[in-house]
C-alpha cells in the first residue's frame, strides 16, 4: 500500500465533506419533501372528507326532494280524481240540462196549441153555466160540435184566429202547494 500524501489526504477530506454536505442538503431537501407530501395527504385526506361529507348532503337533499316530490305528486294525482269526478258530475248535469232544453223547445213550439186547447177548456167552463138539455143526457160524451171544434191534423186542435189573443200567464198555471220540480227534477 502506499502511503498518501497530504495532498492527497486534504483533497479526500474536502472530497468527503463535499460529499457529506451534499448528503445532508439531499436529506434536508427529502424531508422538506416528506413534510409537503404529508401536508398534501392531510390536505387532500380533508378534502376527500368534505367532499364526502358534500356528497351525503347532496344525498340526503335529493332524497328529501323526492318525498316531497312524490308528495306533491300524490296531491296532484288526488286533485286529478276529483277533478274528474266533478267533471263527469257537471258532464251528467250538462246532459240533464240539455234533455230539459230539448223539452222547453218542444213544449215551447207546442204553445200555440196549448193556448187553443185553454181557451176552449175556458169556453167549456164558461158554456158550462148555459143549461144545454142534450148534454145532460150524455155527459160523458161530447157532441157534434164540440168534437168537431177539438178535432185537428193527428189529435191536435187547429188554431182558431179570433183566440190569438187570449194566453195562459204563470198566476194563471200554478196550483196552490205546487213544488218547483220540473219533469221529475228540480231546477
């Protein structure tokens, strides 16, 4: 072996505590590296966390807007039925008011008639008081001429001109307890 001079030993020893410097920077840099991943890990470990945390709450919200939502649909599914009964209720009165119309159209049409026949029924009253003798021999059956005043076109009486003039007001029809129901319903 040979012996090394001090040169040699003084440039080893600068060597190795450039080396041991250069250890050291390395292990200061590694742990300030260390310390920064750690902070990051606590870092992303709170976030991760609070994202969870996030996503329960965005959970339970969407789960809470749910039943409400089906709540609602309940509700409006409730309204929907009784709408519809209300509408087949106002769809049958619509269908009753309509046959009533069709009634009072025909009865109206038929008023000519109607005040023929009600005059002759008040002349009948008013020849009542007149003693005819065939009439009490038969009173059940009309004579000649009165057949022939009440006969008409299919059972109806024709009109007669000089009684344009006479007609039925409503004092005149209703009768004392009479209710207010027409054709079978009331009004």
């Amino acid at each position: 072996m040979s012996v090394l001079s001090p040169v040699q030993i003084k440039e080893a020893n600068a060597h190795l505590a450039a080396v041991h410097r250069r250890v050291a920077e390395l292990e200061r840099r590694l742990e300030a590296a260390e310390r920064t991943v750690r902070e990051q890990a606590a870092r992303l470990m709170g976030k991760d966390r609070e994202l969870q945390a996030a996503v329960r709450e965005l959970g339970l919200r969407k789960e809470r807007e749910l039943v409400d939502m089906q709540e609602k649909l309940a509700d409006c599914e409730g309204t929907v039925q009784r709408l519809q009964t209300v509408m087949k209720e106002k769809d049958g009165e619509i269908a009753q008011l309509r046959h009533r119309s069709q009634l009072l159209n025909k009865i109206t049409r038929s008023r000519p008639l109607l005040d023929n026949l009600l005059s002759y029924m008040a002349e009948a009253e008013r020849s009542q008081s007149v003693h005819v003798p065939h009439l009490d021999s038969h009173p059940g059956f009309p004579d000649h001429h009165t057949l022939s005043l009440l006969s008409g076109t299919n059972g109806l009486m024709n009109a007669c001109p000089n009684d344009q003039n006479f007609s039925v007001s409503e004092d005149d029809t209703e009768e004392p307890g009479q209710d207010d129901a027409i054709f079978g319903t009331t009004v």
